[in-house]
C-alpha cells in the first residue's frame, strides 16, 4: 500500500521534472498529465483500506455490511471527478498548443516569450 | 426569499440551453443571456437586502436532501450575500460591455461567460472543500476558453501559461484536500476546522494545509509565482481581465478566507508577509512598465496582496469580526471598481502606451471616470479604500505593528508614483490630432455605470462611516458635484460667480464659529480663495476642469479648520491634495512638477496618517479627538518628528522642496497665487497645531533642529532665487525661503517668535498672492516667463508696476511697510531665544532677498522696451482688483499693525507666555529680563518717512527745470544682435559674480539626491521585472521555487 | 523731561543742518587729504559746496521716467531719515531726533530703503553699467551684512537692549567702558562691515561703472546729482556716528561727535588709499571668511 503511494510520488516528480526540462510544449503537457496521474494514485491509495474490497454494491458486498467491507469510497469519486477535470484541461490545452503551432510553426515554448516583464 | 441553489441551476441550465437555442437567433440568445445574469443579480440583492434591511441570519443550503458531511452544503451569509452580489453585478455590467466581442465570437462565449460566472458563485458558496476545487476548474477551464476564445496569438500563449500555472495549482490542491480528508474524514470545511488538524500534531495535517495554502496562493497570483498572471492581464481582452481581476479574485480571496481556519498563526503570519511582499515588489515592477493593461496588471496583484496582508493579520489578530471586516471589504470594494473599470477603459482606449492614453481627453466623462478610478485605488476620500487604509493602519498600531503600516504605507506610494503619473499623461501628454477612441453606448455606458456604483458607495461610506461624522463634507460635495456635471455646459464666468458665492457663504457661515489660530487661517483661506478667484473672470469660454479642483482644495482647506478629530483632519488634508493637484497639473508643463509634487504630498500624507495613529495609541486608545495630541503619553518625540515632516512635506522645507519651483511656476496665473499664498499656509496650520501639542511633552531638540532647517530653507531659498531667469520661479523659491521664515519662528516657541511666525504667515499670504497675481498677469500677457525676454514695461503696465513695487518693499522689509514689522519681532525673537547664530543666518538671507527682488522688478518694469512689446497694454483689471485690495490691506496693517498683531498676541500669551510683546497705544515693546528691549512705533515710522519723502519730493519738483523725457533705442552690442536673447537683457545672469562666490550653496545637491532615490528605485524595478522572462516554464519553476521558500520561511526545514 | 513736538522738529532740522554741513567739509578734507596722498596738490575743501550750488542751478535736465525721478528721491529720504531715526548726542533730550520710533534694527532696515529706491530708478535709466554697479552693489552688501548683523547680535545681548540710545548709555563713565574694549570681536567685525559699506578700497569696485562716465551718478545729473550728493554727506556722518554710538562710546558733544566721527570715517579712507581693489566675488568671499569668523566669536563670547 505504501508502495503505491510512493509510486504515486515518483510519478508526481516524474511529471514535475518533465515539466521543468521539455522544451517542447506537448511534452510539457504530457508531464502534466504525468504529474496528476501521480496524484491521482496518491489519492486512492490514501483512500484504500488494507484487505477490502472495491466500494460497489454487488452480491459480493452486501448492503447490510458495506460499511465494513469496502474501501472508503470518497476518495475514489475524488479521483473520478479529478480524472474528468483532468481530462478536460488537457484536451483545452493541446488544442491550444494547435492553434499556436499554426500561428507560429513552432512547439518550443521558448519561442513564445513576446510577453514579458 | 429564493433559494440560493437556483443561482447555481439557471447559470449551468441557461449555459447548456445556449448552444441549443442559438438557432433561434441572435437576439433570442442574447436575451437569454442577459436575462440570466439579471435574474443572477437579482437573487443575490434581494438576499443582500435581506441580510442588511431586514437582519437576516445565514443560512445553510442543503443539497442531496441530506446534511453534511453527506451532501453539500452551501452558506449564504452577510459576507458571502456580499460578495455574490458584488460578482454578479459586474458580470451584468461587464457582460453589457463585452456583449459586441462575445456576438463576434459565437454563442460558445456566452456560454463560456455563464460557465465563469457560476464557478465564481459556487466558489462563494460552497461549503465543502472538494467543492472549492471543483468551481475552481470550472471557473479555470472556462476563463482559459474565455481568454483564447479571440485566438489572438497572445491570448493563446497567455492562456496556455495560465493553464499550466492553475494545472500545477489544481495538483497541489487536490493533495491538500486528499491529506486533509485523510486527516479528518471529512470533506466539510466546517467539519474540518471543528477537527483542528494541525492542533493534532500530525505532520501530515501540517502537509495538507500546506499543499492546500500553497494552491490557493497560486491562484491569488502571489510574488514571485505570478508571472503567468502578468500575461493573462496582458493579453486578453480588456473586458475579460477587468472581471478576472476584480470578481475572479474576489472569489478566490473569499475562498481562501473560507478555508483559513484551518491554519495556526505561523500561517496567518506568513500569508500576510507573502501579501505584503507582493504588494511591495508588484508596484515596484509597475514603475517601469508602459504597457497599460500589464501595469493594470500589476497594479492588480499588487492589491490583492494588500487584501491577502490584510487578510491574513486579520486572522492573526482574532478573525475577520468588526474592524477588520471593515477594513477589507473597503479595500477589497476599491480594488473591485476600479480595477475592472479601468480594464474597461483600456479597452475603450486600445492604446498600449500609457504615453498614447492622452486620447482619453476627448472624452471628458471617461477622463473623469478614469481619474476616480485610479484615485480611488490610491486611497483618496471619499473613496471606500481610504477609510480601509485608515481603519488598517489605526488598528494595525493598536497592535504596535509598526513595521507592517510602514511596509503597506511604502507599497502605497510606491504605487501612486506610477498610477499619478499615468494619470499625469493622461492629462496632459501631447497627442495627435486624428487620434480618435472607440465610441459605443454599450462600453461606456459600462463604465458609466460602475463609475455611478463607486461614487453611490463612496457616498455611503461618507455618510455611514463609523469613524467620524463627515457631515461637514456633505452640501460642498454636492456643489462640486453640481460644477462636475454642469462643467461643460455652463460658463467660466457664472461657475466663477457661484465658487465665490460658495466660499463667501461659507466665510459668512463660519466667521464666529472659529477662534484664535483657526481664525486667522480661516481668513487667509476664505479671503484668499475669494481674492484669487477673482481673475477668473478673465478667462472666456468653459474652464473645464479648473471650478470643482479649485474648490475641492478650498474644502479641504475649510475642513482642515473644521476638522474635530484626527480622521477629518486627515480627510480634509487629502482633499485638499486632491485639488491642488488638479490644480497644478493644468498649467502647460506642469505635469512632471504636478506628479512631484503629489509623490510629496502622499509621503508627506502617509507619515501623518502614521502619526495620527501612533497619537492615537499612545495617548492611550481612546478615540481619535485632534485634542489627543496634546496628552500624547510616550514616544511623543517620534510622532513629533513623523508629523513635522509630513506638514513640512507641504510648507516645502530644504530637502523636502524640490517639487514646489516647478509646481507654482508652471501652474496657471492665478493658480500660483492660489498654491502658494494659500496652500502652503495649510503646512504651517498643522505645524501649529503639533508645536502647541509639544508644549506638553519634550521635543526641544527637534523643535531646536526644525529652527536651524527653517534657517536653512530660507537662506536656500533665497540663493536659489536670485539665480532664477523665470520671474515665476524666482516667486516660487522665494516662497520656499518666507516658509523658511516661518517654520524658523515657530520654532523658537515664544511669545514673540510666534506672533513672528503668524505675522509672517499673514503677510507672506498678502504679499506672495500680490506679486504672483501682478507677475502672473504679466506673464499671461507677454506669453513668457523669461525675465530678459522683458523689460521696461513700468510705462505701459504702471498699475502692475506699483502692486509689484509694493510687493517687494513689504516682502523686504524695509520700513514702513509690513514686513518690517516681521523683520523686528524676529530678531527679537532669536536675540532673546538667545539662537544668534541661525538669527545671522536669517538676517543674512533677509539681505540675500534684495537681490532677486530687485532683479525682478527691474527686469520686467525697468530698462529699455523689447520692440516686440511697445503695444503690449496694461493687464486686465480682473487681475487688478484683487491687487489692489491686497494693496489696501497692506497699507492699514503697515499703518496700524496692532488692530491684528494685538489680537494675535492676545491668544498667543495663552500657549507662550515667555517674551511678552507689550503694547503702549500703537508702540510695541520687547523686554529682557523685565528691561526694555526694543522698540517698533509703526505709525510714527510712517508718518516720518512719509513726510521726509514728500518734503523731498516737493524740494525736487521746485528744484526742477522741465525734464527733457529720453526715449530708447535697442541696445545692439557692436552692431550685432546676439544669437541668444538672454543677452540683450544687460539684467540677464547679472549676479553671476555672487553666484562664483556662494553659487555652490546653490548647487542642486537636494535635487540630485531625490533623482538618484528616483533612478534607483527605477533600476531595482527594472532589476526585479526581469524575473518574468515571458517563459511558461519558467513560472512554473516559480511555482516551484516559491514553494521552496515557503517551506523553508515556515517550517524552517523541519517538518517532514 | 519732556519737550514739545514743535521743539523736537525745530531741534532735528537743526542738527540736520550742522550734520550737511560738517560733511560737506569732511568730504572737502577727505579728498584733499586723499589727493596729497597721491602726491597732488588737491581741492580746496570748500569745493563740495561749490559742486552743490552748481548742481542744482543747472539748466537742463532730463528724465527716462516716474521711477528715475523717484529715484533720487528715495535715496535722499533713506539718508535723512536715517538720521532722524539716530540719537546724536547722549544726555541732550534736544539731540534725539526722531529716535524713539524703533530701536537698530530699524536703522539696518532703513538702510535699504535709499538703496532699493535708487537702485529702482537708476534701473529705469536703462544704463547697462548702472544694472552693473547697482548688481555688485547689493551683492557686496549682502556680505557686509553678515560679520553687521552679528556684531548687533553680539552687542545687543552685551547691553541686553536693542535701543541705541541705551546702548550709548550703558558705554559712560570712561573709555574703558566703551564696546571696543569690553567686546572687541564684536568691534572688529562691526568694522569690517563698516569698511564694506563705505565702499572706499579694497572694496569701492561697486563705485567703478561711475568711472566710467557713465554710472548711475552721471546718469543722473543737475539737481538729481545734487540730491545724491546732498544724501552721500549726510548719509557717511550718519554712518559713523552710528558705529559711534554703537562702538565708541557716543558723543555727549557736538565737539565730540565731531572728532569722533572723523576719526572713524578716516579710518576708512585710510586703508582705501593703501590697498588695491578686490573683485566682488573675492569681497563677497572675504567678508564671509575673516569677518564672518570674528562674528561668530563676538556672538560666542559676548
């Protein structure tokens, strides 16, 4: 269980260090997503319960027990409305990374610097 | 009442309806859209209403039909009614404005708009911190979309640097909340303050907030992770940045606020410090910067640092309860108005320069809005900010944090250097004549309306204040709001003729209600103001602008006199700023003077404002009474030295003068009398005022040292003066040195060096409007002020000649006339203080002054006539007549000065009892020791000199044969004209042999020193600025960096 | 005791008259005594009243304007009114004159009041070389003033009193008691302004745009000169009975103001006929060196 969270972390600083040395703007936005897979495992597996099951309400829980059965199912509709959010911040930021490429025929983020001090 | 839900549910339906009903067509949408963000507005005033009217309890809002933890929550309490309304309301307004951009883009703007607005609500509302993560990226993705929707090149990299600053700031954000549920179990902020995290001593409770205080300053744009923020305000369009800056902001703060519980004080500290070091180094960047809407931008963060300090020691110090509510929600209502009004305003301009901005003066309600705007930022009455800057500081050194009011009165300034400026180019820069701005009802009439909201509120905040009662203010507001709006429609001449009516009424009003020092100030205000009114007559056509500056100026100077308490003191000081700034600012190169002059004023402000709270603490807490200077019980000679030099900021004493030449020389004709025979007055009224407190508590060393710089400045001023080639600078050093006089006197703190002081203030107001008024008219005649490009006009002028005559006879000093009368009760005063040597220094500038008295009436009156002005024709007699009544008054004070000076020394002897002037019919007498020291017969010195000079006269006239009248010729050296015309005036640079013997007293070493302040602080603005290098990486690294810090500012490395 | 208005006046015009015409032969004496000095045979000493006579009998006149007519004017009332604000003989109540309006500092004021008025006037004259003299001529005396004002100073807290006519009193009873010995600093610097307000060398380059011919004076001419010239007699008698009174004990004689105010007057034309000329930059410079120090000291030890 550590071990993913750890896992988590490593994927965070993966994502971070991406962020930090690509010059390349997809690259970037790949370190992101990176990044917040990261904190997406870190958020399940703080939520995760050592020796239960997944929080659905099938015939393997039943409803009577639930509570002591599953895994804290909160921090797992976290992740999912993260993923969404995610998901949709990313997608907004490679097509803006389109409409750059066309205008300036260029994906190093060095190249947009008009706009400064 | 509404439930608070459906703001939510009509904001995401209408926003999904759109893209459907848009095959409807344009108006159909539009209407839907507008007709939402009314019924938004609506909602939340009528709560507002509620929750103020009707003193309404929060509310909770449940949702799911069950409590939390199990559901959300939303609160909806004054505070949040508060912000809703603020946000909605300008989401209305800024949706007017920006309506024609959105109708260019397509309906996905709108819905996009509608999206932002809700997240921005729902940030307000929510309760639950999962939530404030949500309506963040609701509020993020959609403002990103807003920004690049115009997919102007710019914006795209802006956006794409914002999206990756609020990416990094949503993963932070989501480990916080992710720790912190952890940590509590549950995801409801009040459930999770109940739980006090961090009093549970875990580290990962000190993780999670971290992680969450860290996001939510990211989003706050705080130094140095911001420089993604600069972009956005840059690059988008005017219309978006204005509602990020003020309502996006606002809800983030209130989020932010929501969530501050959770922290300990080591927090609340260290926010305030991230929020004042923002504020600080913002403005500093902000003075290099040229692009308007970056400096906005910087502006913007700026002040949200101010409301994060704020903020955080109002946690520090028991929670945003009382003051403190009071505090940032009239900075945070400044900041919210004006900030989106002048993004407004910059899109209407659509110049980058700030230089270009002067196009805005062909619009004068636009001018007149931007103006507000920006003074109301800077903290003016009667604008909100300024009774949140006020509230602030008092509370602030309640709690003896004088760092902190030191730090936030820095930023101020530092801040008004570059928006007085801006403003200053606004005013007055040249522009071209084809440049036109954008016309559109839809844009001003949004401006139009946020301006009319901030002035309704300011209006309140006059009225309601729980400082002080503004009563005073409230029928001269109205009238200057009467010539505000009638500016360009009546006459200069009836707008004349009601000022002096206004000012005569109120001289009528107020006559018996003043005594002693406060009447003499009184006359010298209201007579002064009447007497330089008068040469209003001359000017034809509408005089914009120059009615409501002049008699705000007056306001503040009658409030001054009526002020009862420290904060209408200080209200009237800022008025009278204001005015005189205006003022100043319309003579033709006036404008780097006038933004000197401001900075002065401010600096000099700030410090009495500082003051006047220390006053308050330490004369132990109670109330804010101008009485409570005189029982000032410790540290009474720092806020001795504090006031001092903010009123000396305004006398203009050596060090502190280098704004006044250019400010009374540049000004109009009959402005400079106003400014400098009037204005200056108000200084030594507050000196006054803090010496007669002084006589409770020891400051003699300072009052010895304000002696030798009085000295000082009027030996300066007077060198400085004789070196002068500009009649009205040579005037407006002059000024500098009788101020001199004056602070010099007071500060000998005696009988007799008072009567000195106050006989000095009188005729230095008579004298100084006389000369400004005769040089003045002159000036506006010849179209010159050079002294050598005049000459001889003594035939064609000869009334002016005899007002400029008597003029420098009474400034002098010689017997008969007034100023004798000075000359005698000073060094009286300093023999008996036993202060010989800065009495020789004062006789010594006294004799200096001879020199640039006489240079300038001999320059102008005297000597041969240029050719180009034989047909010039005496001045008009609207300048005239108030000379002459000066004239008049100059005559019967010189004749009989006992019917004022008795008076004076009558309440005098009430403070100062020591070295009595004693009066034996007209004869005033100075003992020593109980003997007879000197002695001054006004009348019989007249009556002698008089019939000496007619006696002799009449010897002449007999003697006489018929004088042969010479005419004169040009005077060509060598039958050569010279190429430079100074030289054939032979009184040009005449002194050039005093100056190679004590010139280097007059080397602009002050002047040099302010320039090298101002250059340094340009360099260290430049220095800092570069920070944000334009890449999107590197403000990620900032992020990054700044987390770092934080940490290790905070936890000094020891918490994991 | 006290004595009628009338008497006053009758009294003042009376010493007005003894003060033109004792300087009218002292200049006579001064410049022969001058002349000789150069090796010249020089005037003789009733010349100045010739030189008054003729003045103001002359013929033709001319003017550039109501301030040049002034002019001579306010010169003339600065120097007889100095005189009517001056005690000249200590113990007479006849000899007050006028004295008892204001104390010295009206006397230093008042000195202005000729100056300010000619200056005003000579600069209506247009004359380039008038701006010239009249420029040097307030520079100088801006400096003089100086090493002036402290040695008032200095004497004034000696005798705690600003009247000259106690200031005379408190020097009775013996030269010893006389300022120059009990406040010599004081003395010296008071002397050096008095040097500087002559105007003889080193410091008379104020006189030079006269040598020329074409100085304020002869700009001015038949009954302005004479005016001017009335005023120059009157005003250097005043001059040194005031330092007289002020310095060397007063007069309580007519006699005795007369040797007196010769000697100090001498004194100055003394050291003009021995040194050279300063420059005004170099005379403004000097005065606030050497005298300025011996004020200060005056102002220190009194």
């Amino acid at each position: 269980m550590n071990l993913i969270l750890i896992l988590g972390f490593m994927l965070l600083a993966i994502g971070f260090w991406g962020m930090l040395t690509q010059k390349n703007m997809i690259k970037i936005v790949i370190g992101l997503t990176i990044a917040e897979v990261g904190v997406q495992i870190i958020m399940i597996s703080i939520g995760y319960i050592k020796e239960r099951t997944a929080p659905i309400l099938d015939s393997a829980v039943p409803l009577a027990d639930a509570v002591n059965k599953v895994v804290d199912p909160i921090p797992q509709a976290l992740v999912l409305t993260a993923i969404v959010i995610g998901v949709a911040v990313n997608a907004l930021i490679l097509s803006f990374i389109i409409r750059l490429y066309k205008e300036k025929k260029s994906l190093s983020i060095d190249d947009y610097k008009e706009m400064k001090w | 009442m509404v439930n608070i839900i459906y703001i939510i549910i009509l904001l995401l339906g209408i926003g999904f309806l759109l893209p459907i009903t848009e095959k409807l067509g344009k108006k159909v949408s539009n209407s839907m859209f507008f007709l939402t963000l009314t019924s938004v507005s609506v909602i939340s005033v009528q709560w507002l209403y509620a929750f103020i009217i009707n003193g309404q309890t929060s509310l909770q809002f449940f949702t799911a039909g069950v409590k939390p933890p199990l559901s959300i929550n939303l609160q909806l309490g004054l505070s949040e009614s508060v912000f809703i309304t603020s946000i909605n309301i300008l989401a209305l307004i800024g949706a007017v404005y920006l309506i024609k951009h959105f109708n260019n883009i397509g309906i996905r703007s709108h819905v996009l708009y509608l999206l932002m607005i809700l997240g921005l609500n729902g940030l307000v509302l929510t309760r639950d911190i999962f939530n404030i993560f949500v309506f963040l990226e609701i509020t993020g993705i959609s403002t990103y979309a807003l920004i690049g929707s115009d997919l102007r090149l710019k914006s795209l990299i802006a956006s794409f640097k914002y999206m990756l600053a609020g990416g990094v700031a949503s993963i932070f954000l989501l480990l916080g909340i992710i720790f912190l549920y952890h940590n509590t179990g549950t995801l409801n902020i009040d459930g999770m303050i109940a739980a006090s995290p961090l009093q549970s001593g875990l580290k990962i409770a000190g993780i999670a907030i971290f992680f969450l205080f860290f996001a939510l300053l990211i989003e706050m744009k705080q130094f140095p992770a911001n420089g993604w923020a600069l972009d956005v305000y840059e690059a988008s369009n005017p219309g978006i940045s204005g509602i990020i800056s003020a309502a996006g902001t606002a809800a983030i703060l209130f989020a932010l606020y929501k969530v501050m519980p959770l922290g300990n004080d080591l927090w609340f500290n260290t926010i305030a410090v991230i929020g004042i070091i923002t504020f600080i180094a913002s403005n500093i960047m902000g003075i290099k910067q040229k692009n308007a809407t970056r400096l906005l931008g910087y502006s913007s963060i700026g002040q949200l640092g101010l409301l994060l300090a704020a903020m955080g020691l109002g946690f520090l110090y028991g929670g945003i309860n009382g003051k403190f509510q009071f505090i940032i929600f009239a900075l945070f209502i400044s900041h919210f108005i004006a900030k989106a009004g002048l993004f407004w305003i910059a899109g209407i301009v659509k110049k980058k320069e700030i230089k270009s901005w002067g196009v805005l003066r062909k619009s004068p309600v636009l001018l007149f809005f931007t103006g507000s705007f920006m003074f109301a930022l800077l903290g003016f009455p009667p604008f909100p900010g300024f009774f949140g800057k006020w509230e602030l500081v008092l509370t602030l050194a309640n709690k003896h944090q004088f760092l902190w009011i030191t730090a936030i009165l820095l930023g101020s300034l530092i801040e008004a250097i570059y928006l007085i400026r801006w403003f200053g180019y606004i005013l007055k820069e040249k522009q071209e004549e084809n440049e036109t701005i954008e016309q559109g009802a839809t844009k001003y009439s949004s401006v139009f309306i946020l301006g009319t909201i901030l002035f309704t509120i300011s209006g309140l905040y006059m009225i309601y204040n729980p400082i002080t009662n503004l009563s005073f203010y409230f029928y001269p507001l109205l009238f200057i709001a009467f010539l505000f709006i009638t500016d360009n429609i009546l006459p200069a001449y009836i707008k004349n003729i009601l000022s002096i009516a206004g000012l005569s009424y109120y001289g009528y009003v107020y006559f018996n209600q003043f005594s002693e020092f406060r009447f003499i100030f009184a006359v010298i205000f209201l007579a002064g103001g009447i007497l330089t009114l008068i040469p209003g007559f001359v000017k034809k056509g509408k005089r914009v602008g120059f009615y409501p500056s002049a008699i705000i100026m007056y306001v503040g100077l009658l409030g001054l006199l009526v002020a009862k308490d420290m904060f209408s003191f200080f209200t009237a000081w800022e008025f009278m700023t204001i005015g005189s700034y205006f003022l100043i600012i319309r003579g033709k190169r006036s404008q780097p003077h006038a933004l000197s002059y401001m900075l002065f004023s401010l600096g000099g402000a700030y410090l009495i404002m500082f003051g006047f709270a220390l006053t308050h603490v330490f004369s132990g807490g109670n109330g804010i009474a101008l009485d409570l200077l005189n029982s000032i019980k410790s540290n009474s000679a720092l806020i001795f030295t504090m006031l001092a030099i903010g009123f000396l900021t305004k006398t203009a004493a050596a060090g502190l003068h280098i704004w006044l030449p250019g400010a009374h020389a540049e000004a109009e004709s009959d402005v400079s009398p106003m400014v400098s025979a009037v204005l200056l007055k108000a200084g030594v009224f507050g000196l006054i005022l803090i010496m007669i407190s002084s006589l409770r508590f020891d400051a003699k060393m300072i009052i010895y040292l304000l002696g030798w710089l009085g000295a000082i400045t009027a030996l300066l001023g007077n060198l400085m003066a004789s070196f002068q080639e500009d009649a009205k600078k040579l005037l407006a050093y002059s000024s500098i040195a009788q101020l001199g006089y004056i602070l010099f006197a007071l500060a000998i703190m005696s009988h007799i060096g008072w009567m000195a002081a106050i006989w000095y203030a009188m005729n230095h107001f008579l004298y100084k409007a006389l000369l400004f008024l005769a040089v003045g008219a002159v000036v506006v005649k010849l179209k010159t002020h050079n002294m050598y490009e005049m000459g001889g006009l003594i035939k064609q002028m000869p009334f002016s000649f005899v007002s400029v005559l008597i003029g420098i006879i009474a400034l002098s000093g010689v017997p008969p006339l007034s100023g004798f009368g000075g000359k005698w009760l000073l060094y009286n005063a300093f023999i008996l203080k036993g202060w010989y040597l800065q009495g020789a220094i004062i006789a010594f500038s006294g004799v200096v002054a001879f020199l640039y008295l006489f240079k300038l009436i001999n320059s102008i009156f005297l000597g041969p006539v240029k050719d180009n002005f034989r047909k010039v024709k005496e001045v008009s007699i609207w300048y005239l007549i108030p000379q002459y009544i000066i004239i008049i008054a100059i005559m019967v004070i010189s004749a009989k000065p006992k019917i004022v000076l008795g008076k004076i020394g009558d309440f005098i002897t009430s403070y100062m009892p020591d070295n009595l002037v004693v009066w034996k019919g007209d004869v005033a007498s100075s003992y020593m020791n109980g003997k007879l020291f000197g002695v001054w017969d006004a009348p019989n010195i007249m009556i002698i000199i008089g019939i000496i000079f007619v006696t002799l006269l009449s010897w002449l006239l007999i003697m006489s044969r018929k004088a042969q009248k010479v005419e004169m010729f040009n005077i060509v050296y060598s039958a050569e004209r010279p190429e430079s015309p100074q030289t054939t005036h032979f009184s040009h640079n005449i002194y050039s042999h005093y100056r190679k013997a004590l010139g280097f007293l007059a080397l602009p070493l002050i002047v040099n020193f302010w320039s090298f302040i101002v250059d340094s602080i340009h360099s260290i603005a430049d220095f800092v600025r570069r920070l944000y290098n334009g890449n999107g990486q590197a403000y990620i690294m900032h992020i990054l960096g700044f987390m770092v810090i934080i940490y290790f500012v905070l936890f000094n490395g020891g918490l994991f | 005791m006290e004595i009628s208005l009338l008497t006053k006046i009758l009294f003042s015009l009376l010493g007005l008259f003894i003060v033109f015409n004792y300087g009218l032969l002292q200049a006579g004496v001064m410049r022969k005594i001058v002349a000789r000095v150069a090796g010249r045979y020089g005037i003789p000493i009733y010349q100045p009243y010739i030189d008054l006579i003729k003045n103001y009998s002359k013929r033709t006149q001319i003017t550039h304007g109501v301030m040049f007519y002034l002019g001579p004017v306010f010169r003339f009332s600065g120097g007889i009114g100095l005189f009517f604000f001056i005690p000249m003989i200590y113990g007479s109540v006849y000899w007050q004159n006028f004295s008892f309006s204001g104390d010295i500092i009206l006397l230093m004021y008042f000195q202005f009041f000729g100056m300010l008025g000619m200056a005003l006037g000579a600069g209506e004259g247009g004359q380039p070389n008038s701006i010239i003299g009249i420029s040097r001529g307030l520079a100088q005396f801006t400096a003089v003033e100086v090493p002036f004002t402290l040695a008032i100073i200095s004497i004034a807290v000696q005798y705690d009193t600003l009247s000259v006519y106690d200031i005379v009193a408190a020097q009775q009873g013996g030269i010893q008691n006389w300022t120059l010995f009990t406040n010599p600093f004081a003395v010296i610097a008071g002397m050096f302004a008095f040097l500087g307000l002559m105007r003889h060398a080193p410091f008379n380059v104020v006189m030079a745009p006269q040598e020329i011919p074409i100085g304020p004076p002869t700009e001015y001419h038949s009954t302005y000169l004479g005016m001017l010239q009335s005023n120059r007699v009157v005003l250097h008698i005043v001059e040194a009975v005031l330092f007289m009174n002020l310095f060397f004990g007063g007069a309580t004689s007519w006699l005795e103001l007369i040797i007196k105010s010769f000697f100090i007057y001498f004194i100055t034309v003394f050291i003009g006929v021995v040194f050279p000329r300063y420059r005004v930059d170099h005379t403004v410079r000097w005065f606030l060196k050497i005298p300025l120090v011996f004020g200060i000291l005056a102002v220190l030890f009194v």
